[in-house]
C-alpha cells in the first residue's frame, strides 16, 4: 500500500492522525535532523498499522516534510 504523509517533527507525542492537502499527519517526537525524523516516523506507522519497522519504506521525501512511503504486507488495516 503506498501512501502520502505529512511529517510534523518536534510533536508533543508520536502520533497518526488528521489529514492535509490529502495527506496522512505523522506527528513525531524528534528532530528533523540526520534523519531522526525518519526513523520515529517509521516505528510511529509500523505501530499504527501492526506491522514491522522494516515493511514501511520511505519512497519519496528522505529529506521533506511531505513523503510518499510503501506499507508492505496484504490487508493492511489501522491498528486500533
């Protein structure tokens, strides 16, 4: 499943939830610096939809708070 998230660093909490301009939000706890961002946001989603760290996969935007990323594994559903 590929889906397009926006990336809120510094958040209070880790967090998925909302929508803008047609993009999940991924609220995360760090720094958008050396890729701590990145990291958080892969563990905040794998979490949110019980899959591992490593079956999400940043696709586009390494470096931009707009990213396009893969969700690997059928029947994908939100973790509740």
């Amino acid at each position: 499943m590929i889906i397009d998230i926006r990336v809120r660093p510094n958040a209070k909490q880790n967090k998925v939830g909302g929508e803008i301009a047609g993009r999940l939000i991924v609220f995360v706890q760090a720094p958008a610096i050396d890729g701590k961002a990145n990291e958080a946001v892969t563990k905040v989603l794998a979490e949110h939809f019980a899959v591992r760290a490593r079956d999400i996969k940043i696709i586009r935007g390494e470096t931009n708070r707009d990213k396009t990323i893969e969700v690997a594994g059928a029947g994908i559903e939100p973790a509740t």
